[in-house]
C-alpha cells in the first residue's frame, strides 16, 4: 500500500483540483465538521490513503471531515487515489465485494492498513438505509460520527 500511498494526490492538492461548485460543496461540509468538539491528542496513524472522485457525495462529505483532521493534525498526510484505476483494491476492501467508494484505509508506517472506512463509517451503516437519513449524512447533518470514527481510526 505504501506504493499506492506514493501515488497519491496530498488532500489539498486534490480538493484544489475540483471546480469550484465542488469546493463550494467541501467547504460548507468541512465548516459542519469543524463544529464537532473532541480531543485531538495523540495521533498514533499518520497516513491515510483515500480512493474519491468529486461526483460521489459520500466522497466529498469524508474529505470535509478530513480536511479539519489535517489541519489539526500538521503530521496526518492524506493521499486521495481515483476510483477507475484501483477497482480491484477498492473491490477487496469492501463490504459485499463491489468497487465502492469512498474507501479510506488507515496506514501505519510501513503502509500496513490498520483500519478503514468503506463507503459510510460503520456506526451509521444500518441508520442511512434510510434515504431521509442519507440525505442527511450527505449534507453533512451526521457529521459526529464519522468524525468519531475517525479519530478512533487514527488515535
């Protein structure tokens, strides 16, 4: 994974490269998650690897999330991948063994994957079968949890 880590865009590079309805977009996302108050001490993984594309509106809620990770956190590097070129990893690490995005994987300094997201966090897999609830998520009113979920992930 450490290769494909290489490979990757820095997160700010990335979100830069998205039009500027997109960037519209992450930032009202990342203001949501910036509203959400926990402890950020201790980071213990500091390489993420994201597989994202701009259309995805799963995608653009995680990296709003991510971008206030960052921020905090000068040492977190964040490389984002593109969904077409990396199917079969993307299939691999899914739940039901479809290429979904947006898959994050947690990397530890060897580029061993530690933990992941795989398309919505866990916490609210069951919650957002709900279309209203999606809804939700993707406008970035359920930004608590994946929040929480990353920093369990990273620290």
């Amino acid at each position: 994974m450490e290769q494909l880590f290489q490979k990757g865009k820095p997160l700010k590079d990335y979100l830069q490269s998205g039009d500027k309805g997109i960037q519209e977009k992450v930032k009202r996302l990342y203001e949501r998650a910036q509203k959400v108050e926990f402890q950020q001490e201790g980071l213990k993984m500091k390489k993420i690897l994201l597989f994202s594309e701009f259309w995805c509106p799963d995608c653009l809620v995680l990296s709003g999330a991510l971008k206030v990770f960052k921020e905090n956190n000068p040492a977190l590097e964040v490389r984002v991948l593109p969904r077409d070129d990396y199917l079969p990893i993307l299939s691999e690490h899914s739940i039901d063994g479809k290429a979904r995005i947006p898959l994050l994987l947690v990397l530890d300094e060897k580029g061993q994957i530690q933990g992941k997201i795989s398309e919505v966090p866990s916490s609210l897999r069951e919650k957002i079968k709900d279309k209203n609830q999606h809804r939700d998520y993707r406008a970035g009113k359920l930004m608590e949890p994946l929040m929480e979920e990353l920093k369990t992930l990273l620290y």
